[in-house]
C-alpha cells in the first residue's frame, strides 16, 4: 500500500492541457508576469461575477504569483479531496516526506531551504519553490490536491478599497467614537442600551427565554481593545456574570513569511472589537449597548490585521485560527466577519476541519464599494460548510449600500436606518464610548448572536437543528429569496 502511494508522486501528465482542464507552459516559460498582467486575469474572473480560483490558471500565472510573493507557495496533499485532516490520513508523513524530497530533487536545493512551514492538523505545507517547472510537475503529481502562491497581494480591483472587502468604511478599520441619538436605541434593565437593529428582529422579546449562558463563541477577526473594559476586566458584570472572555494572538506582523512571533490579541484595528460588542457586550448599568447574546462565552481570536484575508501571515492566522477553535471542544459556534474575493485553499482546509469538529460557522458575505459587490458572497462565505449573512436596510429587503448577496446567503438583518442611514450602536474601541458599526460584517455577528441564544435555550441540540429552527424563525421560510436566503430572523419565534 505505501509502496504504491509512493510510487503515485511521479510526473502523470505533461500535455498542454490536463484532464481538469487547467492550461499548461513550457517549462522554458520563465519570465513572470507583471503584478499588473495578474491583477487584470484576476479582475476579467471577478467581471464575471465568479470567485477568482487558483485551481483553474495554468502554471505561469501560478509560478508567477509567487515570483511576485518571496516565492512562497502552500501544497495541500492527500489522494483525495476528503484527505484535509491528517488525523483521518494515516500515511501523511510518509506522503509529505517523499513530496519535500521530490521538491528537493527538482529545485536541486536541500529540503532545509524549501521547508517553511508543516501544518499540524491538516494535510499541507508550505514551501519555497524558485523554478516554474517544479510548479509545473506538482500540478499534475497524484497525491497533490492543490499548490497555491501563498504571500501574494491582490492589488487590482480593490486597489482603493482594501481594508473595506468585508466591511463598509464604517466597519472596517478605525477608532471612532459616536453620541447615540435615543431614535437609535432603547433602555433596558439595569440600565442599557438595546440598540435599534435588535429590537427590530425581536431579540429583547427572546431574552425572556434565552440569554446565550453556557454556549461558547469564537469570533476570529482582529482581536479586542485592551482599552475596553466591557470586553475584559467587566466582561462579566452585571446581569453578564458567571461567564469568561479569553483572547489569543495568531496574526505575525512581519514581512517575511518564516517569521513565527505573534503581536499579541490586542485589537490594532478597531474591527474585532466591534463584532465581539454586537455578540456579547455586557448587560449592565453602564448605559452602553449591550450584545445579543449577552451571556455567552467568548474565545476571541486576533487573525488578521483588517479585514481583507490578503498575504501570508493573514491568511495563515485565521488558519490557525480556524484549527485551534476547531480543536476547542467548549466552542459551538465561530464567526467571521473577514474574508477574500479569491479562493484560499489552506482557510478552505481549515474551515472544512472546523466543520467536521461540529462547529457551527457564520461567515460575512461581504461588503465593498457598489463597483465591487456585485463579485457576489466573497470567500469563505461561499463555502457549503459555512452560514453567509448579509446586511438590508430597516424595514425593506434591500441590500445595504456596500453589501453582498447572492444565492449563498442564508440569512439577513437589518443594519441601516430607513431614515437617518445609522448603522448598529455597539461599544467603542475606547472605554465609555459607543460608535456605530454596519456591513454584513455586523449582520453576521448579530446572527451568530441568535444561534448562541437559540443553542442556550436547547443545549442538547445539534449543529442541524438550531439552523433548522432559524431557518424555519426567517420571514421567507420555507421558500428561500435568491438574493437573501430565508431573510430577517425573528429571535423570539426561533427560541420559543
């Protein structure tokens, strides 16, 4: 057996074209696109209101992505697609030793100097391979599911937008503070605010069944301000007691891509801040918002720098994201108000890795300026293992100015006022302080709020039934819209 899967790493097709009809190059093919030649292949895929997929451009353009990003490239291996965790794929070291060999051999380089990096959960590595002829031969190597550029930066169609993909500008980076109108919020006991949007779904009804205790959250984004104190040391208070937040750092903030030290579970940005509020900011008498699901466990996961999964140590944080809340058996439900307009196959792993631990996912469809949003639900919405969620305006089924939809949207909240055009109220980056915050990166935590209240009320559910019951709580049930899946949730039907 391990004979003939050693035997599978040759060289099995080196026609122009193989049988999934990816284009090859000749080998003597070694002068590589510009960044700009990249970017404009890249760009026609998107006009097509397609995903951009590494899988489906030939070699030249692969070898040439990661000329342009230190030569940097992540193989994932196994003789099937279903080969992604190696705790299911006994022979993953025997595969992964006789593929670094392989490499060594045609780079003519020792495997020390191709080596960066070995996942430890999933089937893939990541290596430094120069010459576009080895790209060539893995493509097309049994016992390869995929070699993807792992450091390059998409620099073309969201050249002016890029820190805002999967967040309008006013959901993306910064440190804004905001006095609320009282139009925009409601008082509750002790004394907080319940911001518009959650009245608007029925949230304050479901809090008389349902409060989100026991359930744990993982939120993967940029972390939470050490500035906040509702988000730490008075995290639970009020009625918010007996329950914990914990923060961990996966994002490196380094250029060179063998560098392994992470800068700490600090939100630098401003964004993961706002998400973890949405879900489960305090319910006390500190006259601030209060979140969703205002009970609830947090795991805090620091993965990125701002919210477009754009180079290595970004891409690789909510990886390592993904395994370790995977691998947490107390987290139930991960959120992600982060993605990409091109596909990554190393997140695809993780995610799906994730999925398999029984993890509930919601993940943002997107949100971009009008001249982008109509790529459709980004990735890693996009998946079948994951809930996409995207944002309407108050009252009316209408995507929010800069939000994505599509078929692949499950669900739907309003976030922008009819009137006034204001986002949702949440707690600032800074203590004391509240700001707005919109996008479908808002309407996926306000939901994966909902699915923590729905599990609380019935712990001993599965994964199925709490999306069962929040499809069957959305105001297009059981017919589900093209563009915004089963809709608005009504949280006080779906905990009853």
């Amino acid at each position: 057996m391990l004979c003939a899967l050693l035997l599978s790493l040759t060289l099995v097709n080196c026609s122009n074209q193989d049988e999934s009809g990816i284009e090859s190059r000749s080998a003597r093919d070694t002068i590589p696109l510009t960044i700009k030649e990249i970017d404009s292949r890249i760009n026609k895929v998107l006009d097509s209101q397609t995903l951009y997929n590494w899988k489906r451009s030939d070699d030249h353009m692969i070898w040439s992505a990661g000329y342009h990003g230190n030569f940097l490239f992540t193989i994932g291996f196994g003789n099937s697609a279903a080969d992604f965790d190696r705790s299911k794929f006994p022979q993953h070291m025997q595969l992964q030793n006789q593929l670094l060999l392989k490499i060594s051999e045609m780079e003519q380089r020792p495997i020390a100097d191709i080596l960066v990096q070995s996942e430890n959960y999933l089937c893939q590595i990541d290596v430094i391979i120069k010459k576009e002829s080895t790209v060539a031969a893995l493509r097309r190597m049994a016992g390869i599911r995929y070699i993807e550029p792992a450091d390059y930066s998409f620099t073309g169609l969201m050249a002016q937008n890029r820190s805002t993909l999967s967040s309008s500008s006013s959901s993306g980076c910064g440190y804004t503070t905001a006095i609320l109108p009282i139009a925009d919020y409601s008082v509750t006991a002790p004394n907080a605010k319940v911001p518009w949007s959650f009245t608007s779904v029925q949230i304050p009804q479901a809090w008389n069944l349902s409060s989100g205790s026991g359930i744990t959250v993982g939120v993967i984004d940029t972390g939470v301000s050490s500035e906040q104190s509702l988000l730490g040391s008075s995290f639970a208070d009020g009625y918010s007691s007996n329950r914990s937040i914990s923060k961990f750092g996966f994002y490196v903030d380094s250029i060179w891509p063998w560098s392994t030290t992470t800068d700490g579970s600090s939100d630098l940005c401003g964004h993961g801040t706002s998400m973890v509020s949405t879900i489960s900011a305090p319910r006390n008498d500190n006259a601030m918002p209060t979140g969703v699901a205002y009970n609830c466990n947090i795991i805090s996961c620091r993965a990125a720098s701002n919210v477009l999964l754009d180079g290595y140590h970004e891409q690789n944080g909510v990886k390592n994201a993904f395994t370790y809340l995977a691998n947490m058996a107390s987290v139930r439900i991960i959120s992600m108000s982060m993605g990409h307009i091109i596909t990554v196959s190393k997140i695809e792993d993780a995610v799906k890795y994730a999925y398999s631990k029984n993890k509930l996912i919601f993940c943002a469809a997107g949100t971009s300026t009008s001249y982008t949003n109509f790529v459709g639900v980004i990735f890693p919405a996009s998946m079948t293992e994951t809930v996409a969620v995207t944002g309407v305006k108050e009252g009316i089924y209408q995507a929010c100015s800069d939000c994505h939809s599509g078929s692949k949207v499950e669900f739907t909240t309003p976030m922008e006022r009819s009137v006034s055009d204001n986002h949702v109220p949440v707690n600032s980056y800074y203590n004391n302080a509240s700001d707005y915050i919109g996008g479908s990166s808002v309407a996926t935590a306000t939901v994966a709020g909902i699915a923590t209240l729905v599990w609380a009320r019935y712990p001993t559910w599965t994964r199925a039934q709490v999306l069962t019951r929040m499809r069957s709580s959305g105001n297009f049930y059981p017919v589900k819209h093209t563009q915004f899946g089963y809709g608005n949730i009504n949280a006080n039907l779906a905990v009853q």
